[in-house]
C-alpha cells in the first residue's frame, strides 16, 4: 500500500516590496546626494563667480561650457528626472502633488538655464539645495538603524541648515543677482522674466517647508514630543499593522516603511493635535 505524502514548500517571508524600497531609496539619496555636493563644492570653489557672482552675467551669453559644468549638469538633471519617475512607483502619500511641483520646476530651471546658458548661477542654486538634503537621508538612515540620538542631532543640523539655505542665502544672494544684478548688467530680456518666475516659485515652496519643520521642531520642543504624522503613505498599511501612536522625538516619527518623511525633503508633512 503506498502512503500518501504531502510536500510542503516552506519560503522564508520576504520583506515587502514596498518597505524594502523605504530603505534603499534613502541609502541611495544620501549617497547621491553627499557626493554631488561635494562636487559641486570642489567644482564652484576654483570657479570666479563662486566668488563673486556678478561674474555669473559678465560676458552673458557668451559664456564657455567646460566639461565639469557639464558633468554637473547632466548628473543634476538625470537624478530629478528619476526621482519624477520613481514618484509613480513609490509609496503613495499626501504631499504627492506639492512633491511633484517641485520636481516639475527643478527640472524646468535646469533645462531652461542649460538652454539659456545662465548655467553659472544654476550651479549655485543646484549647490546650496544639495547642502541641506544629504543631511535629511542621513537623519533617515539613522533613524533606521535605531540610532536615536544621532538621528535627532542629524534632524536639528538639517533644519538649520535648510532655514540657513533657503530662506538666507538663497533670497538674499541668488535671487539678488537674478532679480536685480542681472537687469542691471545685461538689462531685460524674454526669458528673464520666466527663469525668475520659477526661482520665485521655488522660494514659495521653501517657505511651505520651513514653516513645516519649523511646526515639528517647536512642537517637540514643547511637548517633549510629536504626534503622528498626518502625511502618511495612502497606499501603505505598516502603520495599521503597527496599531500605535509614535510620542517620541521628530525621528522616531517615523514608521517602518518611512512614511513620514518627504522625498528629499519633509515639506509635505504637519503633525496632527493630541
């Protein structure tokens, strides 16, 4: 008589697509991000117009194109076209449309200032964003691996830094030389009136965030604490499994999948009342 036997497969249980994805993506940013800042800086810091940006309009439009500007353009301009293509693919969440804006006008300035030849006061926009958000991925990573207290102390030189970038140095220096040096050197032209159109754009959309993470930082110091996050994903469900409340410090906010965090930034994010 033959005995019948049952074969059980038995699979080790993978991690969610999803959460994987939270994890690789801020490994990836962070060393995107570090490593094109410091090109920039290393690039922008032999070149005249770091130093004195009416050197940026001096000789406009007849400007050469060295092949490390171009590198650096290029780079730039491939990394924000993928994070505008990985939107569609990654976990879904509130700020989906003011993250979108942004990369719609960051591509824009990009290609419009290539195009334009107006990439010398391109680098230094593209330098002082990278400044402040390979430090918001580091924050992440930390917060990962359970390292609180670094995690914290990566969150309040991020917030700095970004209140420091961009509603200091970018107001006040890039925005100076576009609006008013520039009128003044090479006098008015058609696409001036564009190019700076989206520049000030970009400045609305850093005031949204630096209220945000300003709301965040004032709150935990506060209450000693944050609530949850009300931006988080739409799509992703590690927070229901999760069942509770985060009452610890901005870092620990965040939930596993890292739903509580921006793609590059955590403009999109405010945290709800108790």
């Amino acid at each position: 008589m033959l005995a019948s036997r049952t074969v059980v497969l038995i699979r080790p249980n993978p991690m969610p697509s999803l959460k994987r994805c939270s994890y690789l993506l801020p490994r990836w940013r962070f060393t995107f991000y570090l490593c094109i800042f410091c090109y920039g800086i290393r690039f922008l810091w032999l070149s005249p117009w770091f130093w004195d940006i009416r050197q940026c309009w001096h000789g406009y439009p007849f400007q050469p194109l060295s092949r490390g500007l171009y590198y650096y353009y290029i780079m730039e301009l491939a990394f924000y076209w993928s994070l505008m293509f990985s939107q569609f693919t990654d976990i879904k969440r509130k700020d989906f449309l003011i993250m979108f804006m942004h990369h719609l006008v960051t591509i824009g300035l990009i290609t419009f200032s290539y195009i334009n030849n107006m990439v010398r006061v391109g680098t230094l926009i593209m330098c002082l964003h990278d400044a402040s958000d390979f430090l918001l991925e580091a924050a992440k990573l930390a917060n990962y691996a359970k390292y609180q207290r670094l995690c914290d102390t990566l969150f309040v030189i991020f917030s700095a830094v970004f209140m420091v970038t961009r509603l200091g140095i970018y107001p006040f220096w890039i925005l100076n030389t576009t609006l008013f040096e520039s009128w003044e050197m090479i006098g008015p032209y058609a696409s001036w009136w564009l190019f700076n159109g989206l520049l000030l754009t970009l400045q609305v959309l850093h005031v949204i965030w630096s209220y945000l993470i300003a709301r965040i930082a004032f709150k935990a110091l506060m209450r000693g604490k944050v609530s949850k996050d009300d931006r988080s994903d739409v799509e992703s469900s590690s927070e229901e499994e999760d069942g509770t409340t985060c009452t610890k410090s901005p870092c620990d906010s965040s939930s596993s999948n890292g739903a509580n965090w921006v793609n590059g930034h955590m403009g999109g994010s405010y945290w709800a009342e108790e």
